[in-house]
C-alpha cells in the first residue's frame, strides 16, 4: 500500500496553489540579501521561505511605481501618512 500524502501546510497559506507573485518596493533599486527572507519572515518554515522566494519577480522603485499608477504619488514618511493615502486613492 502506498503511503498517504501528508498535506503541505504552505498551501492554505498561497490559496491552495493559486499563482502569486512577490514584488519589493523601495525608494531606490536594491539587491536581496540572501538572509533577508529569513529575517524578514522568521515565522516561516524553510519550506515556506523557498516557496516565497521562487515567486519573487523583482524590486520595484517607487517612482516607477507612481508614475505607472498616480502621478505625483509621494512616498509616504510614515505610517500615518500612508493610511491617509490609501483612504484618499480609496474614496476619490
């Protein structure tokens, strides 16, 4: 008899293998250190980090970004400022 098929845990957490990617945004082009996926998601298994890291497209900069989606779009200094921006795109 074969053995069963453990579920993998990852799959509840990516929509049960739905397509995704994962986009960095920052001010600036910027290279991923190897360990900042496991710095920045210490709560992952390894399985899940390798999972995430083969659906990275690319760093994105944030003016490529708001020129493509609002221009003049500033990068917001804090939190504040970036729920205030949201709420603005959100009820114009």
């Amino acid at each position: 008899m074969a053995a069963k098929k453990i579920p993998n845990p990852i799959d509840k957490h990516v929509g049960s293998r739905k397509n995704f990617a994962v986009l960095v945004c920052a001010e600036s082009a910027i290279e991923l250190p190897e360990d900042a996926w496991t710095r920045s998601l210490p709560h992952f298994t390894p399985y899940e980090i390798e999972n995430m890291k083969s659906h990275y497209v690319r760093c994105a900069i944030w003016s490529d970004i708001s020129q493509q989606l609002c221009e003049g779009l500033k990068l917001p200094n804090n939190i504040d400022d970036a729920i205030s921006t949201c709420l603005r795109i959100r009820d114009a």
